[in-house]
C-alpha cells in the first residue's frame, strides 16, 4: 500500500475489504447554480402552490475506485501458495524472510453480507510518500495435487493443477499466485503462475499453473444415441427419449510418474452422468471425472453421460404424416402400434399422391388461364364471324368445358383427402398399445 494523502500515517488501524461495493463519489467542491423560474403576476386569482420537489437528486458521476493489493506471504506457512503446488515431499519447506516487521500479523477476517474484511491486530505507521507490503493471510491450506484435462485449452495435455479446500473462517479473496515446487535439494522452484478464484467459507477450487506436455490424453466423441420408448392409451402417447453419450479418453503419463487426472466436460441443459459412475463431480456448468493413471502405461476410460426428456403427445392433434413419424421407430413398438404404422403409412401415402395430383391440376388450370388471356386478345382482333374467330370460339368452349372437370376433380380430391384425414384421426384417437 502507498501513502499518498501528503501527510505521515502513525499507528493507523489497518483493514481491507475484499468484495464489489458500490463505490460513488460526489463534487462537494463543485458549486452548482439552479436558474429561478419567471413566474407571471395573477391579480384576484387564488393561487395553489405546487407540491415540493426540491429534493430531486444531482447527478452524481460514478468513477470511485477500490484498490486491493494481495501480496506473497511467506512461503513456509503461506499455505495456498507454497502447500498447494507442493508435490508430497519429506523435506522442510524453504523459510523466506520478507522483513515484514510486526505489521505482519496475519489480520483477523470476517464475513459481511457482500464482502470479506481483513483487519489487522496492529496499527500502522507510514511515512507520506512511502509504501509498504502487508500479507494479511498467513495460514495452511489443504490442498492436493492434480491434473486437470480441458478439451478447450489443450485437446492433449493436461493442465498442472492443485486443489484448494478454504477450511478457514472466511473467503479466500482472488488474487494471483506464485507456485513453487521442491528440488530433491530441499530448494524452491518455481513452477509457474495461476489465478485464485474467489473461493468461499468451505468451497474447494483448483488453482491450475503450467501445461504438462509430459502426459498425453487422446479423447473420442462417440456421439449421441437415443433410445424412443412409447406407451399409447386412447390416443394419448406418453413418450420418453434417453439419449446416451460416451467419451473415451486413453492418457498416458510420463514413465516415471503417476498421474491423477481430472477431466473437465462441459455440461449441457438436462445431462447427467450414469447413475452408477464413480469419481464424477458436477458443477453448475461443468461434469468433472477424475481417473487415475499409473506409470508405465496407457489407461483406458469412458466418460457416460445420460439426459431422459418425458413428452405426453395427443396424436389426433397431428396431421397423419406427423403421427406416423411419431409412432414410427419406437424402441418398445407393440404389434398395435406396428398395425397403426402400416395403415397410417398407406393413408399418408394416398394422401401425397392426392396432393401431388391436385398440384398438376392447379398447373393445368393455370396454364388454361393464360392461355385464354391470349386467345381472347385475338378474338377481339379477328371478331367472331370470321373463320379464325370461330376457331377461337370453339378452343374457348372446350377449355371452359376442362376448367369444370379440373374444379369437379379438386372437389373430389378434397373430399377424398378429408375423409382420409378423418380415418387418420379416429386411428390415432383409438390407438393404444
């Protein structure tokens, strides 16, 4: 933290808030000058005043800022940062010494409604112009060291990977953090940098801080099948489709180590996995699968995913080509259903070829129209006493006389597609199965 109010701080009462308070400011400073109304003079008329809204607020510009420093504790008792990305080991950790002097303490912290606060036991003292760095946590973290595969960051490699466990009083605030790991010296390495999650009162988080080409993992989508089970009653059809979906990992670790991997899917709207799998864990939009795999070969595994959808469908509200598409491809079809199939499926196909055919009949009569316009334009050229006329006479008559079979036809058509409709409903609404 800087001093920069111009003047020296001595034994100050330290604490920082951790959280997104609203956080405006207001120009005190600033003078603000309200113009005075005209108002006209009325004579011998009463006047009613009008109600007070002087106390409309100013705008007030919003650009206040909260600046949070989370600083390196030490590494021997740091606990997120230097037990985390820890590898098990027997030797003592590295003792760094920040010279942090009694300020150091680790400062006591409290849950607000919206906020963590962090207040420290002892008052600070420093000079204007001056800085200082102040950990505010100082404690153990549990934590465990693992591999976290996501397909979107690295299709085959695994991320480097510890999980957090907040077993404190308190949110672990977000902030950075440096991970060292032990050399078979007892010395610190580093191993990278990572980003700590806001992590709540008894929330576990993994914290991930480097790539590990040293483990391969090789992912296969095996896509979605669906599986159509129906039960029909008075034409009320209750179905319901589980589809299933499978990956298939092979992960191959380095040859002289083991590997804990953790394997991160995406979770879509209604999927779950199987209810008997084992090592899964869901979150709100992820399905995480830990598998262990050992040095010195490949291990197979496969990630099932299943999501059940429940419709209940009143065929007779259906055209026919839609309950046969319904009825049709049911994994559990009994012989009622299949008979309904087939006679569904020769109404539907008597009532294409008399769409198809009605279609032609439309064509025709439209060409017969054009071809009218025109004869009739030449008709009035020619007149009707001439031979060319009375020719155009007679080719009008004989296409008036086809444009009342093609209306005769359509009707019939219509009547024969209603009548086929009506089969195709009263099967549906006596169906069951």
């Amino acid at each position: 933290m800087e001093n920069l109010t111009g003047s020296d701080w001595q034994d100050v009462e330290l604490s920082l808030v951790s959280g997104n308070p609203v956080a405006l400011k207001q120009p005190l400073y600033t003078a603000f000058y309200v113009d005075r109304p005209e108002i006209p003079v009325a004579a011998s008329v009463r006047l009613v005043p009008k109600k007070d809204e002087a106390d409309v607020a100013l705008s007030a510009a919003a650009g206040g800022r909260v600046r949070a420093l989370i600083l390196p504790q030490q590494p021997a008792s740091a606990g997120a940062e230097a037990s985390a990305a820890r590898a098990p080991m027997t030797a003592p950790a590295p003792q760094f010494d920040m010279g942090f002097g009694p300020a150091a303490n680790a400062a006591v912290s409290e849950e607000a409604s919206s906020q963590v606060l962090f207040r420290f036991p002892t008052k600070v003292s420093l000079a204007a112009g001056s800085t200082m760095m102040v950990p505010f946590v100082d404690r153990d973290v549990p934590a465990t060291r693992t591999w976290l595969y996501q397909l979107q960051t690295n299709a085959r490699h695994p991320l480097a990977t510890v999980r957090l466990c907040n077993d404190g009083d308190s949110a672990l605030p977000p902030g950075l953090i440096t991970a060292f790991d032990s050399g078979s010296d007892g010395s610190a390495n580093f191993t990278g940098d990572a980003q700590l999650p806001l992590t709540p009162k008894g929330g576990a988080k993994f914290v991930t801080f480097a790539l590990d080409g040293k483990t391969d993992i090789r992912r296969e989508d095996r896509g979605i099948k669906k599986t159509r089970i129906g039960k029909a009653v008075n034409g009320l059809l209750t179905l319901t489709v589980r589809s299933v979906q499978n990956f298939d990992y092979e992960i191959t670790p380095p040859p002289e180590e083991d590997r804990e991997v953790v394997i991160e899917e995406a979770r879509g709207d209604g999927w779950k996995p199987f209810a008997e799998a084992k090592d899964v864990e869901e979150t709100s939009a992820r399905i995480r699968y830990r598998v262990l795999a050992p040095r010195g070969s490949t291990t197979k595994a496969t990630l099932a995913l299943e999501r059940v959808d429940h419709e209940t469908i009143t065929l007779s509200t259906l055209a026919p080509e839609l309950i046969l598409a319904t009825i049709t491809g049911l994994d559990n079809a009994s012989p009622a259903l299949k008979d309904a199939a087939v006679k569904l499926g020769g109404l539907v196909a008597d009532l294409n070829s008399a769409t198809a055919r009605r279609a032609e009949l439309a064509t025709e009569a439209k060409r017969i129209a054009d071809d009218q316009e025109r004869i009739r334009e030449n008709l009035a050229a020619v007149g009707q006493s001439s031979d060319l006329g009375r020719r155009y006479v007679d080719t009008l008559r004989k296409q008036e006389d086809r444009l009342a079979e093609i209306a005769a036809a359509n009707k019939a058509l219509e009547t024969e597609m209603a009548q086929k409709r009506k089969t195709a409903e009263e099967l549906a609404k006596n169906l069951s199965s």
